[in-house]
C-alpha cells in the first residue's frame, strides 16, 4: 500500500498553499478571534471554490464526492497556516446529514459544499466551536442529533481562534448515523494537527538558524539539533499512520492517526516555545497562533487516551 501522494494530489496542496500564503491567515486568524469574521468569510469562500468542503459532499448534493484522502491532504495545509473557523465541524455535519432524509439532505449539503453554510457541531454535554459564526448549528443529545436554533455567549478558549459557545436546546430532531462521521472529524483533526506541526517545525528552523548566542547560530548547538530532529521524527511517522487511515477510513486507524499527529504536533509546539525562549510566549508574535492550536486540537473529538483505547479494544496491541 503506498502512502505517497499522486501528481495531482500534490498539485492540490500546493495550489491551496498558495491560496493561503497569499490571505495573510495571521491577520484573518486575530480578526476572527476578536470577533470579526468578515475576512475570514472571504477566506472560506476562496476555500470552498477550490473544493474543500465539497469532498465530504456526495455528487448527488452538488459535492466531489466522498474523497478522504483528499480532504486529508486539504486540511493539512489549513493546520499548516493556521485557518480559524469550525473547518472540522463542516465536514462532520456534512457526514452527519448525508444520512438524513433525501429532503432534509437536498436542502443543507449543497450549501455547505459550495461554502454558502458553515456548520458546527456540538458533542454531547460539550460546547459548539464558533457557533456564534456558523448558520448550520448540530447539537448532539441523548435522543440524537438536532438542529439548535441558535447559541449562547461566547465561552473563554485557550485558543482565542476557537471561540467555544453552547448552543440553545431543542430544535428539529434528525434520525442520524453518528459513528461515520466521528471518523472523519478524527481524520480531518489529525490532518489539521499534522500540519500545525510542521508550521511550528519550520519556523523553529528558521528561528534557531538566525538567532545567535556565543557569537554562533543557536541551531548549531548538539542539544537543539537533537530536539528538533525528534520532532522531525514525530510528524513524519504521523504522517503515513494519517494517510493510511484516509484510504481505510477504519476507525482504530483514525484514532491511531489522531493520537499520533496530535501528539507530535503538540511535543513540537513545546520544543518550538523552548527554543524561541521568551519571545514565544508573547501573544503578539506569530508563533503563539500555531502553539495554542496545536494544544487544542489534541483533545477535540476525542483526546489521546480515549484514541489510544480505541486501538487497543480493536488490535490487542497495547504499545499504544
């Protein structure tokens, strides 16, 4: 089984990094987290056109089809710059509602392939991600999934880009099938993780090479070196574990990619603060946008244990 991305696959990639180099993402990340969605709309707009959320969308809703392994490659690069907004919660609802009546289906999916919607979706007894951003709002109850009429206040985050809110009881209740699409929001979290990592792991690179202590790059020094070569080693043994998983999209082996692309995402976001010192706690510099995510991502929809005993109920192995 080859782990490798296709020709177009990677043209994919590089198309959307582009997209997103060019969106100056740390101006429409503190915009968001204040509040102000207004660029960040824009952003996903440019996003839908190029047909992220659409391949969680079945062609018969206006979608691409169900196509994980493109969607993984997609949200890679949304974690590697950082994009705010319920990214996740979207692609989940979309898994949700192709299970619901044809009527109910033909009504919301082609709104959120076409990036017209955002969605969230709220776990039982937790709090919706922007939900005070989202039109489509999910709430997951004892007796199933309804459609929230609205929201509550904006709630205090770690990560001020995650604006957490609890939505309003009651609403439509949809007869739904939930346990596909907690896979692909594991899947889409664990992309987004994978990508977060490298982000920190590249401009901790970057970092150590230009900062200077006994007159020589800090990056020269055995002990960084070592800690960064950790890291390296982390992500990219997530990386296949999440690629793998697209093509299977079995659910010990999301959780396997989950807990491993959050783990090292978040071990590299602890190396990326201690090796930029005291700079790297500053709110005002750009690294803090990637730390916090990287921490809450690793326990959005489902935290390293709860994965690790999925995998080990499921496979016997319990090195995990």
């Amino acid at each position: 089984m080859r782990f490798l991305l296709d020709a177009e696959q990677r043209a994919f990639a590089a198309s959307l990094d582009a997209l997103l180099a060019a969106a100056d993402t740390p101006a429409v990340i503190r915009d968001w987290s204040r509040g102000d969605h207004a660029s960040g709309r824009a952003l996903w707009s440019r996003l839908a056109a190029a047909g992220v959320f659409a391949l969680a969308v079945p062609e018969a809703y206006e979608g691409l089809g169900l196509r994980p392994a493109e969607l993984a490659v997609a949200f890679v690069e949304l974690g590697r710059h950082a994009v705010p907004g319920p990214l996740v919660e979207t692609v989940t609802a979309a898994v949700l509602l192709k299970g619901a009546a044809p009527e109910t289906a033909r009504s919301l999916l082609p709104g959120l392939a076409s990036g017209r919607t955002t969605a969230t979706v709220a776990p039982a007894g937790g709090y919706a991600l922007d939900g005070d951003a989202a039109a489509l709002r999910l709430a997951c109850t004892r007796d199933g999934i309804r459609l929230s009429p609205g929201h509550g206040p904006v709630l205090p985050s770690l990560d001020p880009a995650r604006r957490l809110t609890p939505l309003v009881p009651g609403g439509e209740l949809l007869d739904l099938p939930t346990e596909e699409a907690l896979t692909w929001a594991r899947l889409a979290t664990a992309a987004q993780a994978l990508g977060v990592g490298l982000a920190l792991l590249d401009r901790t690179v970057g970092y150590v090479k230009q900062r200077t202590q006994f007159g020589v790059p800090v990056g020269s020094f055995q002990a960084v070196k070592h800690r960064l070569a950790e890291a390296k080693t982390a992500l990219e043994f997530a990386r296949p574990l999440l690629f793998g998983a697209a093509l299977t999209l079995r659910p010990p082996d999301v959780a396997a990619a989950k807990a491993a692309a959050c783990e090292a995402a978040y071990a590299t976001a602890r190396t990326a603060l201690q090796l930029h010192g005291a700079i790297g706690y500053t709110a005002e510099y750009g690294l803090s946008l990637w730390l916090t995510k990287a921490r809450a991502l690793r326990t959005a929809w489902g935290d390293p244990q709860e994965c690790r005993a999925l995998v080990v109920s499921a496979t016997g192995d319990r090195r995990w």
